[in-house]
C-alpha cells in the first residue's frame, strides 16, 4: 500500500485529500465531479442521474426565495455547500452518521479550502442556519419528484415542504451530465468572475 492521499484531477491539479490547498482547486473540477456524483445513490426516477451539481443549483435557488436580499457571496456559500462532494462523493445522511467524525473531517478542511480558493467567508450562524435550511427543504423536493418517498415519509425525515415556484423546482427534473457541468459553471461564474 502506497499510503496516497491524493486524488489527480483533470485540470492535472493533485489534491491532497488530507490537507487540501485551495492553490489545488479548480472549479472547473468541481464542476465535473459534481454533475457525476449521483444523489440518493442514483435511485432515483429518470433517463438520468440527479446530480450533486443539480442539487447545488436547487439549494442555492432555494435559499435566494428564502432570502431575496443575499449577496454573490452568500449565494456562492449555498451554490458550493456540498462542492467537497466533488473528490469524496456523496453519502447518504444515515451512512455519514455512522462514519462519524472521520468522513466529516475530510469534508470540513475540503470546504475550508474551497472557500479560501474563491474568497467565500466562512458562514456566520445564519448564513449557516439558511444553508441548512434550503438543503433540507430542497432534500424534500428531490424526495418527492424523484426518490419515491410520500409527502408525509419527506416531511418526517426533511421538514414540511415548502410551496416553490416552477422555475425552482424544474431544477429538481435530471438533466443530462453536460447540462448540469455546464449550467453549475455559468451559475459560478455569474457570482463569482474570476
């Protein structure tokens, strides 16, 4: 065993998993990691997968109804909750609680690099109430339309569903993987030129 802690993007970047430098990061990766990385472990209804990339842009139009007034950086923070899922995947809820502290570990310094490599502050109590918030209520969405789950099974596990505008939940109908890629991208970059 080599001990390797790092993954090889297709920018050529190598990301330490371990200790993330934002100097690593891309978000040009991000963005193709995340429009392949399944949620719900891709059970879910459709001729395609409903990526993590989707879920972002969901989460983020979420949070904007929920707050109208917010700022490109804290629509960024919503937009890249989940971004660390690009390298790691994603899991589902009820298996991250049973790994426990080591999963989350590598989650959190992900994160914390991402943020630094695009200058998004670390979130505040609110901003990070609303984060949460948004991903729960986008959760029920994505439940509902597409994971089988009923009304009352979505309510019990995510909250009570929230009534949206279709233009917030067409996010929830799986588009193809360079749909996803492509659309995470100029929603990124209309936040955050680089």
């Amino acid at each position: 065993m080599s001990g390797r802690a790092w993954q090889r993007m297709l920018s050529g970047r190598r990301l330490d998993l371990l200790d993330p430098s934002p100097l690593d990061i891309e978000i040009a990766d991000i963005a193709h990691g995340l429009a392949r990385v399944a949620r719900w472990n891709g059970q879910t209804a459709g001729p395609h997968v409903f990526s993590v990339a989707q879920h972002s842009l969901l989460v983020e139009a979420v949070g904007g109804r929920l707050e109208p007034d917010l700022g490109p950086a804290q629509r960024l923070e919503l937009l890249l909750h989940d971004a660390p899922e690009y390298v790691i995947g994603d899991i589902i809820s009820p298996l991250k609680a049973a790994i426990g502290d080591s999963y989350r570990g590598v989650e959190r310094r992900l994160l914390a690099s991402i943020r630094r490599r695009f200058g998004v502050p670390a979130p505040g109590a609110p901003l990070a109430k609303l984060v949460k918030r948004a991903d729960r209520i986008a959760a029920h969405v994505e439940a509902t339309r597409l994971a089988g789950f009923s009304e009352r099974e979505a309510a019990r596990y995510f909250g009570p569903p929230l009534w949206l505008p279709e233009e917030v939940t067409a996010l929830a109908e799986p588009w193809p993987t360079a749909e996803a890629e492509a659309r995470f991208l100029d929603r990124f970059r209309a936040l955050c030129p680089l």
